[in-house]
C-alpha cells in the first residue's frame, strides 16, 4: 500500500462531555410512535431520531450504497442485505414528515439550551397536563458565563492555563414553579456510584416537586434503569431491567418510553 499520511495537530477548541445524545434521539422514535408530537431540542452535532441509525462511526451510510456499473447512466442502490432496514427507518421517518409530528430545535452552548428550554417550556404550559417533559440532555454541571470569556484568543506564550467556571444554573425548580405548573416533567439522574444513585433521585423529588427522576448507573444504563416517584410523602421505586437476550435484540427506550406513557395517561386522567 502506498500513499501519504498528513497529521493535523489539534487544539482544544471547547470542553465538551461524552454524551452523543442517544437516548434522547432513540426515545423521541419511541414517543412519536407511541402517537405524541414530539419537540425534539438537541445540541448541534448530536444524534437525532431516525438518523441516528447511520451515524459517520456506527453503521456509515454511504457503506450502504452501491453504484451500478454502467457508463452511461449510473446509477445508485442499496446494498441488498441493508434494505429492509433501511426501508423501516425510512418509512417511519417519511411518516413523521408528513404529520408534521417532528419539530428540532438546535442549541449549541449550555446558555442556548436554557434560554430555549424556558421559551419552548411557557409556550408547552397552555397544554397543561397534556404535556410531557422529557429532559434526557446531557448537560454540564458547570460552565464559562459570557461574561467571563476571552475577548481575544488565549496566548499560549503566558504559560498554564487556569479556568474557574460557574455551576450551571438549575431549570427544574422555575420549570414546576412558573414556567409550567401543570406539565409532567421528567428528569434523569446520571451516577458512577450506584450508592448514590437512589439518595439523588429521591433528593431531586424532594427539591423540585416534579413527577419523575429516571436514575441510571453509568456502566448500566443501556439494560436497567430506575423510576422513582413521590408516594405519599415517601418515594416509590420501579426497576426496569433488559435480559441479556434482550439488549441483544431490543432498546431500553421502548420500554421506558411505554412506562412514561402510561404514567402521562394517569396523570392526564387525574385533573
């Protein structure tokens, strides 16, 4: 084999965390298949429904493409043992086009994701309890306000770097509290120690009155999660847990999206 190798060095342009936004972009499939209509906000760059399929690292889509061999009129197909999946996803993301069910919203820094979540949360709240709230987004704890950025690019000749960032405000409490008071909000808590992960779920209820915390262990999260809900002036737990058989052939989304569902129904019954 012959050819050139270029290496481009890189620079850290942004802190960035390791999210790709993949239950966010799988349940929102799953809620508009369940019949919701669905405002799907996601960073820039992230997964989304029905693409998230054929992402440039899982699944290339061009690796599914053939060119029929033809000097005159070439032409383009799909790899035989590639199209009834791709005909799935493409049929149902033709659907969702056509009813008009799918609205993104793209943001790109932790102050556009607020400032969005607060305008798309009051506009939701004439809905009262027929909306849900779904807050998957992975988003920082801490971050640069405006205010404290560079004007200029940094020198490199004035040595080590130090960056003192702020706490990331907290939306939870105006959301329950003001922006919308009747909506069914559910948040999720991500935790590397499964000790902790019960007291923070159950400390978030605690603190901003919503209606579910979804709790996932980060090494576990794509075969079990936790509900947890306020009961009573106690808490409630449910465990949902995918066999080994069935993370093989199935999505936790699906059966968290239908639980959701089900608990929305009785929420929505309730008023």
């Amino acid at each position: 084999m012959t050819g050139r190798l270029h290496m481009t060095p890189c620079r850290v342009r942004f802190l960035d965390n390791f999210s790709a936004g993949t239950r966010g972009a799988t349940s929102a499939e799953y809620f508009l298949k369940a019949g919701y209509a669905v405002i799907f906000m996601h960073r820039q760059f992230s997964l989304q429904p029905f693409s998230r399929h054929y992402s440039h690292s899982t699944n290339p889509f061009l690796d599914f493409l053939e060119i029929e061999d033809s000097l005159s009129n070439p032409k383009i197909t799909v790899t035989p043992e590639k199209r009834a999946d791709l005909l799935s996803v493409l049929t149902a993301y033709k659907t969702v086009q056509r009813q008009g069910t799918l609205l993104t919203l793209t943001f790109v820094t932790v102050n556009d994701y607020l400032w969005l979540l607060r305008a798309v949360s009051q506009e939701l709240s004439e809905m009262r309890r027929d909306a849900m709230y779904y807050l998957a987004a992975a988003v920082s704890d801490f971050f640069l306000p405006r205010q404290k950025m560079s004007e200029h690019k940094i020198q490199s000749g004035k040595g080590s770097l130090h960056i003192e960032m702020d706490q990331v405000p907290k939306v939870l409490k105006p959301m329950v509290d003001e922006w919308t008071r009747e909506g069914f909000i559910v948040s999720f808590k991500l935790e590397t120690d499964p000790q902790l992960l019960l007291p923070k779920c159950r400390q978030a209820l605690e603190r901003y009155g919503h209606q579910v915390v979804i709790g996932n262990d980060l090494n576990r999260r794509k075969f079990e999660v936790v509900f947890v809900s306020p009961n009573d002036g106690t808490f409630k737990e449910s465990w949902l847990l995918l066999s080994e058989k069935d993370v093989r052939t199935r999505e936790i989304e699906e059966d968290i999206v239908r639980e959701l569902v089900r608990r929305h129904q009785a929420w929505t019954d309730s008023k």
